[in-house]
C-alpha cells in the first residue's frame, strides 16, 4: 500500500515522502497514529501545507533556541555543596541542580536539556553544554564550590 509521510518517520522517510508498506502496518499503525496518510492526489496538496507549516513552527523553534543560547553562552552559575577530604562530595551535583541555578537567574531550562555525561562529584569549574535544540546548543560554566561550615 502507498501512504504519503506526515511526519519525519525513522526507518520510512521525511514529511511529504511516498512509500510502499505492507498493507496492515499502514492501515492499523501508520495511519491511525498519523503518521501518515494514504496515498492520492488530495493528500498531496494538503501534505504541501502541512509541510509549510511545519517548516514554519522549525524555523521559529530555531530561532528561539538561537536567542536563548546567545543569552546563556558565557553564563556563570555557582553551586555550593558539601564535601569531604580531597575536594570530593557529599552526593554529587546533578543537571536538576544545574536548571535551578539557571531558573534563579532568569533561564527557564529543561534539565534533560544540560548535557552531563556523568554527576559532577568534585570541587571545580566546569564547562557544561546545553542543548537547545537539534541544531542549538549553548555553554554554561558552572563552579562546583564548597559550602562555607557553619
């Protein structure tokens, strides 16, 4: 069965592509799931404005994530932790921690957006990147203090 592509689809294709699948996949997944529409002329106008405004709301997703990321590249945050001998921590400093200092300064950000490859669990300055979109990304520094005693 053809089908038209609403969505970019992993393993099918891009928006607007027209692909043959096995008829049962298309009728109780693809097309229940709108992932895609059956193939005829009608729906390839209509495939057409769809796909304008989807490039439209990226475009503007984009644009968004680059204004964001020119106001966080070279952002300073300070996170003051508890730690032991040897500078190591108590616990560990998470990417949590990290968007809450950020939405102390103003930064609503997502923490699935920071990008830490594991917990930082040492005193230090790091460099921390932030990814805001596919296409976007922006840097952080953040500074892993010890927390004065009291």
């Amino acid at each position: 069965m053809k089908i038209i592509l609403r969505k970019n689809y992993e393993g099918l294709g891009e928006i607007g592509k027209v692909v043959d699948v096995r008829d049962g996949y298309a009728r109780n997944f693809l097309i229940p799931q709108k992932v895609a529409y059956p193939y005829s002329p009608g729906y390839i106008k209509m495939i057409e404005n769809e796909k304008k405004a989807y490039q439209a709301k990226l475009n503007r997703e984009v644009h968004d994530a680059e204004t964001l990321a020119q106001k966080l590249n070279g952002v300073d945050i300070t996170v003051e932790v508890q730690a032991g001998e040897e500078d190591k921590l108590f616990g560990s400093v998470t990417s949590q921690m990290i968007a809450d200092k950020l939405a102390e300064k103003g930064f609503e950000v997502d923490r699935r957006r920071i990008e830490l490859a594991e917990p930082i669990k040492t005193l230090g300055n790091y460099k921390i990147p932030v990814k805001l979109h596919q296409q976007v990304a922006a840097e952080i520094s953040v500074s892993v203090v010890r927390q004065p005693e009291q």
